[in-house]
C-alpha cells in the first residue's frame, strides 16, 4: 500500500502491520529513489540490455537515501544470507 501521508497517519491505520515498518520510506526518499536513470528509461527500447549500467546507481541511492534494511534487500540475498548463517 503506497501512502502520501505521515508515518504517524499510516502507524494509525487499521490494516497498518508492525514488522512491515521497516519499508517506511519517506516521499522525498522515493522522489529521489523514481528519479534515477533505472526508472526514468524504463519506456526505452533497449532498456533491459542496460540494466547492469543502472545497478549502480540504483544501490548507491538505496543507500544514499537509507534503505538498507532487510525489508528491502533482494530476495535471493536473503537465502544467501540464511545460507551463510546456516553454514557458520
């Protein structure tokens, strides 16, 4: 659910679910974050033959920007992380 309110206004909402607090991200973040080459050429012709070009950037405003968290990474990163644990 995508809210243009407060964390406080979206924290009250009813269907508002607590481990989900960590996808939080403020509106000048995701201004930010959409504002990217990686969204701004998504309509290009050939804009899945550049996406390695776009990765960079993309991680480097991730964390410019603070999302950093696990709600937020990859899910394959996840098992690899669960993998490492495991094998520790």
């Amino acid at each position: 659910m995508t809210f243009f309110r407060s964390e406080e206004h979206l924290r009250n909402w009813a269907q508002f679910d607590p481990a989900t607090k960590d996808g939080i991200v403020a509106l000048p973040s995701l201004l930010k974050l959409f504002s990217i080459r990686m969204f701004r050429r998504r309509l290009d012709p050939d804009y899945f033959s550049h996406m390695r070009e776009y990765a960079p950037e993309f991680m480097s405003t991730l964390r410019e920007i603070g999302i950093t968290n696990d709600f937020w990474s990859i899910p394959i990163q996840k098992k690899r992380k669960a993998d490492e644990h495991e094998s520790k």
